[in-house]
C-alpha cells in the first residue's frame, strides 16, 4: 500500500467516527436544549397537587347587599370562601412558562391589568373625565378574554333567533314562553332604549344598589349624571333624591319586587321585566294588557296588581345575562340550565351585566355593606338592620361577590360606595 492510502485508510474510518460523534454530541446538546423541558414535566405533575391562591383570596368575610332583594330573603353571612385555582388546568400550567393564569371562571389571575396600548392612543386625546367608547368591555375583554360584546338589553321581535337563550327555560332562557313574548312585544312595539340614547356615541351607566351604604353620601347630583341610570326592584326616588339622585332610566323588575302602589311609580323611565320564572310571563301579559291578576298562587311574596305604564314604556330584558352571569361569570351550579338551589344570581349583579354588554363605561353604588357596623340599615329606605340578614336559597352571595370584586380591582366598573 502506497503511504498515501494507508494515510486515506485510517483517515476514512476516523472521519466516519469523527462524524458519529460529532452528530452524536449534537443529539446530546438537543437533549440538553431540551433539558428543563423535560425535567419539569414531573415537576408540573405533582404540581396538579398543589392549589393557587389567587388574588381573589383577599375577598372581605363579609357578604355582599345586594338590595334588590326584599329582606327575609337576603344572604347569609356567607363566609367568602378562599377561591382557590387548581393548577392542574391547562391555563394555569401556562403561568408557570410565563403566560398568563386564568382562573377557573376564565379570568385573570392577576387582576391588576393596564390599559391595552391601543386604548391609551384612542383615549388620549379625551379630555379628562369625558366618556370612553368602549371602556368597560375592552377592560372586560382584557380580564377575561372569552368577552363577546354583542347581546342586545331587551328582547325584540327576533327573540327566536337568540341561540343562546331559546334552549333554557326561564330564568335562563325563554323557552315555552314564546307565545306570551309575542304577545307581550306585539303590544309594546318598542325595544331599544330611546332615540336620544340610543343615538348616544358613548354611554354613561350607573347601578344604583338598593344597600343602605347610600345613605348620608350625597350622591345624588353625582348619579344624575349619568346617563342611564338604573334602578332595581321598589328602590325608591321620592324623599332620597340627595343620596339617591333624581333620574330613573330604567327600572328593572319581578313580580314580587314591583312597586305595588301605582302612585309611587316615576314617570319617564323604563319599566323593565327580568323574568326567574315561567309564571313571571304570564303575570307580564296580564299587566301589558291590564287584565285582571287571577290569582297569586305561585308567586313568593304579593304581587303588584296593576303597572301603570303604557305598553311602550315596557320592556323584556334579554334573559341572556342571568346565565352568562350565573354560569360563566360566577360559577354556579349549571343543574341542568334549571333553577336549583343557589344557582340564581342577584337582580343587581344581573344589571351589572348588562350594562358591561350595553354601556361604554359602567359605575356601581349602594352595592355590598359594611360589616362593622351591624347596626347601619340593610336598605338606605327601610329601618331594617343588617343583622337581620338570612340564608339564601336561591343566591350564592359569597360566589357572586368574588365576581364583583374581579370587576372593581380590575377597573372594569367603578364602585362609588367602595362597598363592593
Ligand atoms: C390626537 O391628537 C393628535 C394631535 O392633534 C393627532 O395627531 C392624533 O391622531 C390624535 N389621536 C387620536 C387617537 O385621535
Ligand atoms: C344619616 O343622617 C341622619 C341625619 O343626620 C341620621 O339620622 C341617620 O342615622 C344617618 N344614617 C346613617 C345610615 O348613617
Ligand atoms: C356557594 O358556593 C360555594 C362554593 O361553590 C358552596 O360551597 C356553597 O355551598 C354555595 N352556597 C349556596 C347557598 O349555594
């Protein structure tokens, strides 16, 4: 063999050796690229054991007033349970490779959220307290990226055609009350909230509570402000106008929360109807069309027996918001899109929600109460004290709190009592 062979000889074999091991060392440092990867995924399985306290844990003992409820009904001390997240869930495991928790309702877990940049461009050009279009759901949106805004306030003749309600009974849906929403929307011919307002390029909403936090504040000219403001239940006006204010855009109603006396009403505001169930529809036609109520069987408490209002000052609202409140913002129990037990949120929270679909900025008063002082009144018309406050069958007080409190830290609406 010439020298230059034997040279190729053991050249070849080391090259093809050389390579094996370089390629070799390459596989090894993709292994170790992929190393933590790898080493955590024992790691993320024990840590399905493990629980998350959420920001949510620091949610007041004390159980939210949420007014719109007549006393004997309301609340019990609920102790505002520790939300916990199990970070067994797909989203929370992302936190730990640097994105974003959810909890299990689809919120943030961290809660204390910027403005999107592309607002701050859009707003800054507003001057200082002027409305923002579109604040409260882009903020919504931003906690909770499952927000879809569209959902009209009130039913209109194309109720039918709203998919997610047409499936549940009421309070969820409006299923087997077809007939008498027809009926009921024939005769009111009207379903939006006015021309004026609802020409409005950003609208203004308020939530007045009917808690007794209201009082002594001198809210009044401020709420009037506003320009929808919203009013629950038999929440009266006459003789609170200074804590209260004066202006009722909307009133929103059950049977057993209507005013009973027809000279209380106000004129100039929306009577709307918030159906909890199959029953509430029918007593609705009868007060559309001033028949007689045939009887009260059924009904919790009495009932009014005539609503003094013209049918086009009448309004069905979208029954939309009691489930997406219910089921996805609070996390009650879904029992079959039936009402069960602690499954109905409250009428307020349900106003809230509408008004995070329909308004571009959303402010709450006369929400929650404060716990040291059991002797503060339950409602700022009554003399009923807070001690007095029960269990609730059908609210799940602590849960809906927790929800309300995500909606305040994060900005979303604004408290003007701080009693959320
Ligand atoms: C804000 O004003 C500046 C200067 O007038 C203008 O260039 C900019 O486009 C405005 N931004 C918006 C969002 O309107
Ligand atoms: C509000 O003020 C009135 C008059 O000063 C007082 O009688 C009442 O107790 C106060 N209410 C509350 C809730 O503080
Ligand atoms: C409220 O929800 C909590 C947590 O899911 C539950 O433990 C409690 O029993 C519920 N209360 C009512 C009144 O349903």
């Amino acid at each position: 063999m010439k020298p230059t062979h034997k040279l190729l000889f053991i050249l070849c074999p080391m090259l093809v050796l050389g390579f094996i091991y370089y390629s070799s060392g390459k596989l090894h440092l993709h292994v170790w690229g992929q190393k933590p990867h790898i080493k955590l995924e024992p790691t993320v399985n024990i840590t399905k054991k493990v629980t998350i306290h959420t920001t949510i844990s620091n949610v007041k003992q004390e159980p939210v007033l949420e007014g719109a409820v007549s006393v004997g009904r309301i609340v019990g001390p609920g102790t505002a349970s520790l939300q916990r997240v199990h970070s067994g869930q797909d989203e929370n495991l992302r936190s730990y490779f640097g994105r974003p928790a959810f909890d299990k309702q689809g919120f943030l877990v961290n809660l204390d959220t910027k403005l999107p940049p592309e607002l701050v461009y859009k707003y800054g050009n507003l001057s200082e307290g002027s409305c923002k279009p579109g604040y409260a759901a882009a903020k919504m949106t931003a906690i909770y990226p499952k927000f879809s805004k569209p959902a009209s306030m009130f039913l209109d003749r194309n109720f039918k055609r709203l998919a997610k309600v047409n499936n549940y009974l009421p309070p969820f849906g409006f299923k087997t009350q077809e007939r008498f929403i027809d009926a009921i929307l024939t005769a009111t011919k009207n379903y939006g909230l006015g021309p004026e307002l609802d020409s409005l390029s950003c609208r203004r909403c308020i939530i007045v509570g009917n808690g007794g936090i209201l009082s002594n504040k001198s809210l009044g000219s401020h709420i009037d402000e506003y320009d929808v403001v919203v009013r629950l239940n038999e929440a009266p006006v006459r003789g609170y106008t200074r804590d209260v204010g004066t202006k009722t855009t909307l009133r929103i109603t059950y049977p057993e929360g209507a005013i009973q006396k027809p000279e209380r009403y106000e004129k100039d505001s929306l009577f709307v109807f918030s159906a909890f169930k199959p029953l509430d529809f029918k007593w609705l036609r009868q007060m559309v069309f001033k028949e007689k109520l045939q009887g009260t069987e059924g009904f919790w408490k009495s009932v009014a027996q005539k609503v003094p209002r013209e049918p086009s000052e009448i309004r069905i609202l979208n029954p939309y918001f009691i489930q997406e409140a219910a089921f996805q913002f609070i996390g009650l129990p879904l029992n079959n899109g039936l009402m069960g037990k602690g499954n109905i949120p409250t009428l307020g929270t349900v106003a809230i929600t509408m008004a995070l679909h329909n308004c571009d900025e959303v402010a709450v008063a006369g929400f929650g109460y404060d716990m040291n002082t059991p002797h503060a009144p339950l409602h700022y018309y009554e003399t009923v004290k807070m001690s007095a406050i029960k269990e609730s069958w059908t609210h799940n007080i602590s849960k809906e709190k927790e929800f309300l409190r995500k909606l305040v830290k994060a900005n979303v609406i604004t408290d003007l009592t701080n009693g959320v």
